[in-house]
C-alpha cells in the first residue's frame, strides 16, 4: 500500500508524536510529561519498522526537532516542518527508499588492493556516493585509479566533490548508469537493493570486474571474500559473471 513505502511511515508517526504531544499540553500536562508522552509514541512506532536504521529515524524524530526548535519557546511545533523540508532538498524521496545516508568507515575497504588488484588507470565507481565517505577510502585503496560517484541528491553530490576534489562525482541515477566501463563498483545499499543490484552487475559488468558491498549481502551468492571491521559491518567482494545469451533457435 502507498501508505506503507518510505518515508511516510516516518512522517506519520512524527505527526503522531506532535499531536500527542499538543494534546497531552491541552489536556494541562506539563511540558516535560507531553513530551515524555510523544516521544513515547514515537518509539512504539519506531519498532514497528522492520529496519534497524528506520527504527532510529523514526523513533529520534520527535526528540531531535523538540531539541531543534526548543529555542523557540512557546512558537507552534508546527515549524519543525521547515528542518524537514530542508532535509527533504538535501535528501530527496527517492533517495531515503534505497539507501540510508551513512557513512563508510575509515579504513573500511583497506584490504581491497590485495584481494582485488586493478591496473593503473582503471575506472572505479561509488554507486550512491551520498556525501563522498565511500569515495575518500576507494582514493586511499586505489590511489591510482580514476575514482567516480554518481549520487541521485543534487546537493549531495556537489558536496561529495567539494569534499573529495580527486575524485569525479556527477549527479544521476545509479540504476541507469552503464557500469560496464568499471573495474570495481563499489555499493552501502540495504537489503532490499542487493538483489536488484546483482542483477545489474551481472548484466553489466565486464568480465573479471569486482562488485564490493558494505554490510549488505548478495542473497544465496558465496562472496569471493569478507571481512568483519572493527565496529562489527562487514565487507563483501564479489566476482559477477555475465549470464550467457541463449541461442536463437534454429
């Protein structure tokens, strides 16, 4: 159902949270028992979600635009809706239903060079390079390699190239784009986008090309290797092979 995809979901239960809150100061609450109360519903509809990273943005909404707009006194929580709608600029619709905006880790894909040699000059892409943590560790593994990002949120993607200058950040749509001229493509998805994106580096990808991806992993596909980082995600590195086109009948 429509009212189920992302983020509505988050913005119905703040929505909640708010009126809870409003209601319980109606009711002659005290600020700090109102706020208790929405923050309350809040996390109970935060649980509901199946994703741990959806559970915090839900649950934290509330709390983090009654700190947000605290200065303002008695001025209508309604307001908390121009952060939102700041934050829906910077990090559009379609971009919260793939992938969340972590980022990668220092040292997260350090030991890809050994496992994972490319040649000089090699073409390296960031798939949803969100604000360009990924593309700084690909530059530090592949100092000589050309290293791109592609990123779907305008903004993020001019400061994903302000902040990494050595690398080449275009905004677009990562599913259109043609990887077939890269030698590693490099994915922080979720775990509904790992079957879409296999598929497409298997259609894609040239033949001996690397798909690696952080935390997620490619269901029912053994990864050519792994390894466990210091806070407990994991890197996998895999090695797709293009379906064979079947031949026409005689």
């Amino acid at each position: 159902m429509w009212i189920t995809r992302w983020p509505l979901p988050a913005l119905l239960s703040w929505l909640a949270a708010w009126f809870v809150y409003a209601a319980a100061l109606a009711a002659g609450l005290s600020p700090g028992p109102a706020l208790a109360a929405g923050a309350a519903v809040g996390g109970v509809l935060g649980w509901l979600q199946q994703q741990r990273w959806r559970r915090l943005i839900v649950a934290l909404g509330f709390p983090a635009s009654v700190l947000a707009l605290g200065w303002q006194g008695g001025t209508s929580g309604l307001l908390w809706l121009v952060p939102l709608a700041l934050l829906w600029w910077l990090y559009p619709r379609r971009s919260w239903s793939e992938a969340p905006l972590f980022p990668t880790p220092r040292g997260a894909l350090e030991r890809l060079p050994s496992l994972a040699p490319l040649p000089p000059g090699a073409r390296v892409l960031d798939a949803g390079c969100g604000v360009g943590d990924g593309l700084r560790e690909l530059l530090h593994a592949y100092p000589q390699a050309r290293v791109e990002g592609v990123e779907w949120s305008r903004p993020l993607a001019w400061l994903a190239s302000v902040r990494v200058r050595s690398a080449t950040v275009r905004q677009g749509d990562l599913w259109a784009d043609d990887w077939a001229p890269f030698a590693l493509v490099y994915v922080f998805q979720r775990p509904e986008s790992m079957p879409r994106v296999w598929a497409k580096a298997c259609a894609e990808l040239a033949p001996g090309a690397w798909l690696a991806s952080l935390d997620f992993a490619v269901p029912d596909v053994t990864p050519a290797a792994s390894w466990q980082l210091p806070g407990g995600q994991y890197v996998r590195l895999y090695r797709p092979a293009r379906k064979a086109a079947s031949k026409p009948p005689n």
